[in-house]
C-alpha cells in the first residue's frame, strides 16, 4: 500500500511518527510532497540503556496490543490485503473495546 494511492484519506495527518529504520531526506521529502506531513523519527537510545521514549512508546504499545489477537500471530494469508484488513479489523475491534 502507497501513500499516494491514499493521499486524499490521509489529507488530516500533519506529523508521521516512524521508527529509525526510515531516516534519510528522501523519505521524509517525498511523504511532505505527497500528503504535506511532517516525518518525525523515534530512535532508540544511543547507550542501549532502558529509557522510556514516549513517541516509542506509543508505536511499542500499539504492536502490543495487535500480538494479542490471534490471527495475527502467524501471517497465513494468501494474499496482501487479506492481512491488512485483518490489521484494520484488529485495531477496531480494540477501540470499540475501549468504549
């Protein structure tokens, strides 16, 4: 899945939190020509010592929470979309839960 294939559905977006492995210019410039957000990188520590990062904090927490539904623990899905869907179903299921 591109971003540019779902620019107008992400037009409300203004910063993308991602992991270290997306550093460089060329990312960060082409999802601020493609949906005009701002990319922001959450690195772990340099030392390797535990601290609490809160922007990490909330990626970590929210691959937690997708580890505990079932059908994503093994990808057996045939096709891509498949397990994006069940990713989407997986995250609702979660905020309905909540209210």
């Amino acid at each position: 899945m591109a971003i540019d294939q779902h620019a107008a559905n992400l037009s409300d977006v203004t910063a993308l939190l991602v992991d270290g492995g997306y550093t460089g210019q060329p990312f960060a410039e082409s999802v601020r020509t493609l949906i005009g957000a701002e990319v922001q990188v959450a690195k772990r520590h340099e030392l390797h010592a535990f601290a609490v990062m809160p922007q990490r904090w909330v990626v970590e927490r929210s691959f937690a929470w997708l580890e505990k539904c079932r059908r994503l623990w093994k990808n057996t899905e045939r096709l891509l979309n498949t397990s994006l869907q069940f990713v989407n179903l997986a995250f609702l299921a979660l905020l309905l839960r909540r209210y």
